[in-house]
C-alpha cells in the first residue's frame, strides 16, 4: 500500500546515489542516539569534554577556522524568476544552481554516514507548526539540530500524516571556501548546502528553513514568517502582554527575551518563548498569534554574563555544546564578557596568547534547549501560539533614532519596518558605524524580492483585522562616545511604556516621526539621566529626520516599479509632515 513516506524513501535513495554514503541511519531523536553521537564524536575529536564537575554533559567542537560564520555572498535564492529573489538576495537560476551545487555532492558521503533528520519546526501538535527534514553527514548538525527542532520519531510521524516536508541537503563536503553554497529553491521547497559546518549554514532548520523558504511558503499561506524575538510581560496585576521584536544580528536580542525586572519592577515578569524567529498568522479573532519554531538558542557566546544575561548564564552549566570558545586550564568554557575564570586555550585549541587576538571566536556559540532557560514559559509549547499585543523594530544608531517611538498605525508601522537600519560594529564587518538599511532585521533571511515582503505586509491591515501595535526602539544613542541609556535590564521601563501603549494608560507626544513619550510617560526612576541626556532620548531633530527620510527614499526606490505605492505614499506623507511647519505639539493619549 502506499505510504505518505514514499516520496521521502525515494528523495533518500536518490540523494545516498549522488553521494554515496557507506552507512544510512535515520534519526529516531531519542536520548541514546545523542549520546552515541556524542560518544562518536568525542572518538573522532569533532568534540572535546568540558570539565564534567562544574558542566556535566557539556562539550566543545572547533570548527574549521575558515568556517565560522554564515556566508551571505554564498548564500543563494534560486527561484525561476530573477524578479522575485529581488536586489536583496544573490540569484541563481534553479537548473544551473542544481547543476553546480549537484557536482560537488557527487560522492561527497563516501567513507561517512549519511544521517535522515526528520524535524518538526514549532510545537508537534501545532497547525502554525511545518516540518522538513535534514539529510546530512555531520554528526555534529545531528546533534545541534536535537535540541535546536523537535527532532526525531514525532516529527517523522506528522510528516507520514501531511505528506508534506521541506527537503535540505546538507554535506561538510571538504570543507573548502571554494566550494562552499547555501542555495534555497522556494518554488520545490529544498534547500541544498555544503562546503560549511557552521551554524546558519548547515542546521538547516532555522535561518534556511524558518526563514527563507517559511518567509516564501508564509507569502502564499498568508502568514509571516520573521526575525523575531517573543517575550511575554506579566505585570504585577497578573496580566500578560506578548511582544516579538526585530534586531539585526548582534544587537542583544537573546539578552531582551531572557531580560530580568530591575530592582523598581517588583511582581513583573519577562516570560520567554524565543530569541530569535517568529511565526505569526492571523488567528480568529482577527489578532496575530505567534509560536517560535525552535526548541533551542544558538546563542554568540562573547558579551553573556551573570550582568548582561544572568538566565543564559545559568542555562549554560550543563547539557550544552559550545561552539568555538575558549577553555580555562580546568576545562571550562570561556570567552570575552565573562568576569570569572581566564582563557588557557583559545578557540583554535592554541596555548592563549593575547597577540593572536580574542580568546573565543567573537562568533562563537552555545547550543541548549530551551527548556533549560529559567524564564521560558509554559506557552512557548502552547499549539495556538500566542497573541501578539506589539511589534518592536530596532536598529543599532548612535545619532538622531530616539529611545522608543510608536508608529501611528499597521501602514506606518510597516515603513517603520522597511526603513529600518543599524550601524555596523567591528566585530561584523571592520568597517564601524556604516548604515546599512536592514528591513525588519530580515534583510539576509527573506527568500523573495523585499517590495513584494513590504506589500505582504501591507495586505495585513484588513477590515476585520485587530493588528499590533508598532514601534522602534534604540538601546544605541551615544554622546561623548559612550552609551546613553544603559540598557539591558532598564530596557523593561521602556516595554513599560509601550504595553501601557498597547493597553491605553499612558500618554505619548504626536510627531511626524511618531508618537513619544514625554518624561512623565516613562518610569525614570533611580536612573543616573540628566536633562541633556534626556533630551537626546526623547527628542525629534527635525532636520536630521529630513535628512533620514530622504535616505529612506532612495533605499525604496532601490526595489524599482515593485515597491508597494501605498509605502512610497506613506513615506512622502512623514517627509511632508516633517518639513511643515512644526505645530505645537499634541499630546496623544489612548
Ligand atoms: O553565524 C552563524 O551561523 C550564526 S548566525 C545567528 C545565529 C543565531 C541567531 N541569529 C543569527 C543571526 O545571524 O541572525
Ligand atoms: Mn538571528
């Protein structure tokens, strides 16, 4: 009789013809399967042990040192039409892609065993929910992808039910910059990867699937599918509001998911359901409802400690894998930011020598389930998801983006979205403080042309619609070099302000750019913030957010005649407001 698994049979055999592995093994995802892999690889070297007393059944793998990071100009959408990839991703067309990418896996697995992973991305039982599965000859991506999906026998068994799954190839190959590609074909939903065995560019579950291909198959479904935190805010009344948020890479988003009340926020809670990608989908009632479709953090481990992030801290000492950082004489885990302990060995597995740069490789990562995290909340599992009350856009800007603004509506908000931008830091490119537009942080993730992703958007706002609330933050402001508002755990006073915005007790100032808070609108209290400084916070520079939208004009006009007409018009809307006549201003309330 034929079975809903016969086309997955069929795309294994033909994928063990190409490569040729010597051995086959399908993942069932049970603990005695990760601990054979662990014991594998700790044969071959692939992992070392950290100190069992203080990190029981944590380890450390060091990946090839030119392979330590994603690979955007590798990174290829090969969809049939050029058009609809769009300026934003690198295009290849799907045949000469396939031809290309194909040669290299040719024998590829000879000598190794070639893993099946079948893996659900989202709670098991959750219609938001979509799986794939992972061909790969990495034990090490097996591993990772264990706790980063719901992996295994489950996931098998709900792909035997929808008949329906993502395919991605994925081969170390030999491990050759040459050779490297990250190709998504959305049109056949499969993702085809080799050359890498780093992070983003072989578990394939989360930036490749979760992103490019979801932010494809969300398009058609009527779904979005983001780069997005989702925390929720309890306050001291028992009420929970959830929030996602968007921040490019490197701007502390897994320190905002797993943020801790300060001192003056006795009774609130910050719950977390995820640090990193957000599913939303219009639920019923009209509002967004969102699940995070991992069951892991892929965490940059440089910069966490017990004062930026004391609950991935405490997640990290035990049933972890540490990618690429540094070990202390003792064998325990190290890196730049950690007050404790100092490096021995760097992430080369080097004597450390201060000469041969940063200890632990500033991309350097942990992987733990989430489970593990003292804050994740009992929702994260819940199939429905949950309903989204705002979304928060952020960038990385040391001059004129105030503290917190909300955007006056979804069509506003969705500009806000686009414009977005962030200056670069040294440990991404060299080149510091560059602007680079970055639209909803998901500028190396959407997998079709951004003017089609900012009309998507835009069909959102529909009569029967009850949509979040939109805002942009920046933790980055700077005068006199140094960081103005200290961020981390006082970030909480500004979810403050914006779920009172969500639930209309606080005030706000109307302004072109948006609505703002006055300082009686934010709780200030016990903050070491003078009037200056405040100003800088608080305060619209007319001429400079002139100057902004211009910026902004260009960079829609980059995506040619498929930009959005509504977006241009909204955009010359602000800029008209911007250059009238400043009105006194309008408090806004509600
Ligand atoms: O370099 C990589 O492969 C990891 S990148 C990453 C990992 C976890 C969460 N976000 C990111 C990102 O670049 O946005
Ligand atoms: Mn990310």
């Amino acid at each position: 009789m034929a079975s809903k698994l016969d086309a997955l049979n069929r795309w294994v055999d033909e994928i063990a013809r190409l490569t040729q592995p010597d051995r086959i093994h399908w993942c069932d995802g049970s603990e005695a399967e990760y601990q054979a892999l662990v014991e594998l690889m700790l044969d071959t070297g692939d992992l070392t042990e950290l100190n069992p007393a203080t990190h029981p059944n944590c380890y450390l793998h060091r990946s090839n040192p030119s392979d330590v990071a994603r690979v955007e100009h590798l990174t290829f959408v090969c969809s049939a039409n050029a058009e609809d990839a769009g300026p934003n991703n690198h295009w290849m067309a799907p045949e000469e892609a396939h031809r290309k990418i194909d040669a290299l896996f040719a024998g590829c697995m000879k000598g190794r065993t070639l893993y099946v992973i079948p893996y659900c991305m989202g709670p098991i039982d959750s219609p938001l929910a979509r799986c794939g599965v992972e061909i790969t000859d990495s034990p090490y991506v097996v591993a990772n992808m264990r706790i980063m999906t719901r992996m295994g026998e489950a996931a098998l068994a709900r792909i035997e039910r929808e008949g329906s799954f993502v395919k991605g190839l994925h081969s170390i190959g030999d491990l050759d910059p040459a050779k490297r590609f990250i190709m998504h074909f959305p049109e056949e939903l499969t993702i085809k990867s080799i050359g890498s065995g780093y992070g983003g560019n072989a578990l394939l579950g989360k930036k490749c699937h979760a992103l490019r291909i979801a932010s494809w198959q969300a398009r058609q479904e009527g779904w979005l599918a983001e780069h997005m935190l989702i925390l929720g805010l309890e306050s001291p009344q028992g009420e929970t509001h959830y929030v996602a948020a968007a921040f490019p890479s490197a701007c502390g988003k897994t320190n905002l998911a797993m943020l801790i009340p300060p001192a003056a926020y006795p009774g609130w809670k910050v719950w977390t359901i995820g640090d990193d990608i957000c599913w939303m989908q219009p639920g019923p009632d009209g509002r967004l409802w969102a699940i995070n479709p991992e069951a892991g953090f892929f965490g940059v481990a440089p910069g966490t400690s017990r004062n930026t992030n004391p609950n991935a801290l405490a997640m990290l000492d035990r049933d972890a894998i540490f990618t690429n950082v540094a070990e202390t004489a003792d064998q325990q885990p190290w890196w730049e930011g950690l007050p404790d302990g100092k490096p021995a060995r760097d992430w080369q597995g080097r004597d450390y020598d201060p000469a041969n740069g940063p200890a632990a490789h500033p991309n350097s990562r942990f992987t733990v389930s989430a489970r593990q995290c003292a804050s994740w909340s009992p929702r994260a599992e819940d199939p429905q998801g949950v309903p989204i009350s705002a979304i928060i856009f952020g960038g990385r800007r040391e001059s004129l983006v105030p503290l917190v603004f909300e955007a006056r509506d979804w069509k506003h908000g969705v500009l806000v979205g686009a414009a977005m931008g962030s200056e670069t830091t040294a440990a991404a490119t060299g080149a510091v403080g560059v602007l680079r537009r970055d639209s909803m942080a998901m500028k190396p993730f959407c997998g079709y042309n951004f003017a089609d992703y900012f009309a998507h958007w835009l069909s959102f706002d529909r009569p029967s619609a009850k949509l979040p609330k939109v805002f942009h933050v920046n933790w980055f402001r700077k005068a006199d070099g140094k960081f103005v508002w200290p961020g981390f755990g006082d970030n909480m006073r500004v979810l403050e302000w914006i779920v009172g915005r969500c639930n209309g007790s606080v005030g706000a100032v109307e302004t072109p750019i948006g609505n703002l808070p006055r300082r009686e609108d934010l709780n200030l209290a016990g903050l070491p913030l003078g009037d200056a400084q405040l100003d800088l916070l608080l305060g619209v520079d007319r001429e400079g957010w002139v100057r902004e939208y211009a910026g902004i004009a260009e960079y829609l006009d980059s995506f040619g005649a498929r930009t959005p007409v509504e977006l241009k018009e909204e955009h010359a809307r602000v800029r008209d407001e911007l250059a009238a006549p400043a009105a006194a201003p309008r408090a806004a309330v509600g």
